[in-house]
C-alpha cells in the first residue's frame, strides 16, 4: 500500500475532517484563538501534555485533566468527571476538548465531547498504535459497564486527528504489539495485498520496533478505515462497518472475563484465531489460511503463547458473548473470513459451533 500524502481526509456526509500524519505541526491549520480547551490525558500520556499546549497559542485557557491509566477508568464516572473539570474550566459550547491518550483517553473524552452541553467539538490526538490505526478516527466513543464493553456510547466524528509517531517511542511493548491486532483485521478482511505486505516486512528482525514500517503501516491502515467510514458511518446492519468487528465478539467477551487483564488488542487476537477456526468449521476458507492467520499474529508477538488465557472457559465465553451489541433476538451474529482479504456476515451461527472452535483454541 503507498499512502504518501502528509495527511487525508476523512470524507463523509455531513462533515469531513483531516487525518495529519506530521505530527503536531498541522494544528496550527486550526486556529484555537479565544477557545477555551481541555485537554484529556492518562497518568501515562500525561507527559505530553506540553508539547501539545505549546500548539495552543492564542486559546483562552487551556488545562490538563489526568486520569488513572487503564481500562477499568474507562467508566460513566470518568466521563463525568471529564465534564465537571470542563465546567470549573469555564467550558462554553465553543469550548474544544482534545484527547491525548490511547483507546481509552479517546473513547472516554470523544463520549464526554457528545454529551457536554449536548455536544461540543474534539480532537484526536493518539498516542498508542492500537488509537493511531483504529480508535481515534470513525467516531465511535464510549464507555464500558460492570457487564460489558461499551455498552453505552455515541458516535461522535472528531474535528482533527493528528498523528504523532514519535509518541511510540514510550509506548511499553506489549501495548506496541496489541495494536498490531487491528492492523492485521484490516488485512485479513479488507485487504490481501496489505496482509501480504504485513507477512513480508514482519520476516524482518525488529520490524515493530521499526519507525518506518510503523509509519507505512498506519497510513496504510488509516486509508483502510477511512474507506470503510465514509461508505458506512454508523455500522448499518449488512453493511461494511461490520467487517470491522472481526474477532471482537470473542474478543470483548475475553477481555471481560480476564477482569481486563488481556489488552483489548491480545483479546482481539485471541478472537480473530477463534474466529478463523470457526470459519475453517463451516468451509468458508481453508486451514492454511487460517494458519497464516496465526502465523502472522504470532510474528507481532499475538500468539497464544503471548498472552494468558488459562483462566477462560468456552461455556463462560459464549454466555458472554450473548450480550454483544450485534446479536439480534439472541441469535449470534459473527464476522468471519472468507478468504485473506475478504470476509462477511455469518448470522444464526449455532452455539455447538461455536463452542468446539472455542474449545479448540482454548485446549
Ligand atoms: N472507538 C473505536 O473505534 C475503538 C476501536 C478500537 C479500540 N477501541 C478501544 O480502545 C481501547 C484500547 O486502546 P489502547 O490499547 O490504546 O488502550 P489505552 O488507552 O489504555 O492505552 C494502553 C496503555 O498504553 C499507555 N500509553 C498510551 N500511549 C502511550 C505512550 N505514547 N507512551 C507510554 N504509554 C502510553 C496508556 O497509558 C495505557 O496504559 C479499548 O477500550 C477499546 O475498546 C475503540
Ligand atoms: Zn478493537
């Protein structure tokens, strides 16, 4: 894939945004002058928070609000609180609030963006690969309850994404490689050439660590997504945004069971290898493939043997998996693959299906 541009634009209906790739420079395309911003951070990502108010000449007031990091501060709670440092801040409608975080950070201030005031403008500025390829851009926000994940959300665009890699640098490698998860669902539903871009580059030693095929790669994955947004913004039944939640529906329902101790981007792989072996059950691609599959995961260190699942139980994951958003009158509803590249919607999968792939993983 050659994505070369210095940014693109999410295009859609109502109102599109510009997705930067050169770091934080392009905010000065968007001047801040006499806004007041809020700026949300984790305990983590916090220590940015300069070099992105040194971007903010000419606002109002700007101030940092910080966050225990982590998923379990991912809650209704915190989405609150967001909203009340906004009002001490002296937030009006015109008020901006910026994400400078993760998934978490960006999913929380998205959703604290939508209600504040009934809604006000954000920006996305991620800084974990999993955010930089996936959750900043479609917009998406939300918050998990005690029973699932995002349970309760909104879809709220952002006003700019900027994009700066240097930011990986920090970011611990198990958080490095869980991101990579989402870059392989692109490949494995969307597009073959990128998964094989993705099983070429990642032969070579040191390939997450490499700065370059980390920039290639979230372009390439940006375009991707941005793609499949702008034909489906709001995950019409049927229609392509669905793809996207490969290997979720096993995954989100790992993810609450471990007590969020697999990362969202491990719980996703984890789903996507079930997911291929299910998809092997019903004759829909062949085992090779889903050995590639897994090869691939396992070279960016998202191999069973990577994270720990023992404490997981094919009955307790089905019962799960039957609160997910996108079963219908109880009926499962999964995304599987039905080639590298292609993939579609299998509904009324039957539950001793789903149970012996289950099983097969977690033996
Ligand atoms: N909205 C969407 O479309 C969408 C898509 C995919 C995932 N998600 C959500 O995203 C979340 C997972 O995202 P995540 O993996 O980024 O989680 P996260 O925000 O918790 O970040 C992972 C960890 O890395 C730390 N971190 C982030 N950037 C860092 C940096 N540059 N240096 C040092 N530490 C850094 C964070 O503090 C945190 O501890 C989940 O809640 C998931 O549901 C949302
Ligand atoms: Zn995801």
């Amino acid at each position: 894939m050659n994505v070369d541009e210095d940014m693109i634009w999410m295009r859609l209906e109502r109102r599109s945004y510009p997705i930067y790739f050169g770091g934080l420079r392009p905010i000065c395309n968007h001047p801040v002058d006499g806004r007041t911003i809020l700026v949300v951070a984790d305990s983590e990502t916090a220590q940015y928070s300069d070099r992105v108010t040194a971007e903010l000449a000419g606002a109002k007031a700007v101030s940092t609000w910080v966050f225990p990091a982590g998923e379990v501060s991912k809650t209704l709670a915190t989405a609150v609180e967001i909203c009340q440092a906004a009002l001490r801040l002296g937030c009006g409608r015109d008020a901006l609030f910026i994400a400078l975080g993760g998934g978490v950070t960006g999913d929380l201030t998205g959703f604290a963006a939508s209600i504040y005031m009934r809604g006000i403008e954000f920006w996305q500025i991620p800084t974990s690969l999993l955010a930089m390829v996936d959750s900043s851009i479609g917009g998406k926000t939300g918050v998990d309850l005690p029973n699932g994940k995002n349970l309760l959300g909104t879809f709220h665009q952002p006003a700019a994404v900027f994009i700066e890699t240097d930011f990986l640098r920090t970011l611990p490698a198990e958080h490095l490689a869980a991101g990579m998860a989402e870059v392989v669902k692109y490949g494995v539903t969307l597009d073959r050439a990128f998964f094989m871009y993705l099983e070429r580059e990642l032969e070579l030693p040191a390939a997450l660590e490499d700065q370059d095929f980390l920039r290639s790669v979230i372009r390439g994955s940006c375009y991707l997504k941005a793609n499949i947004v702008r034909r489906d913004e709001y995950e019409t039944r049927g229609a392509v945004r669905e793809l996207l939640n490969f290997g979720h529906t096993f995954g989100h329902a790992a993810e609450v069971l471990s007590d969020y101790r697999l990362l969202h981007g491990q719980a996703v792989a984890w789903g996507m290898t079930v997911a291929g072996r299910l998809a092997v059950r019903f004759g829909r691609w062949s085992k090779a493939d889903a050995a590639r599959l897994e090869a691939l995961l396992a070279k960016c260190r998202l191999g069973r043997e990577h994270y720990d699942c023992s404490g997981l139980s094919a009955e307790a994951v089905l019962a799960a998996m039957r609160l997910d958003k996108k079963n219908r009158d109880g009926r499962l509803r999964l995304v599987l693959p039905t080639g590298i590249g292609r993939a579609s919607i299998a509904k009324n999968v039957a539950a001793d299906d789903v149970l012996a792939a289950l099983r097969e993983v977690l033996q």
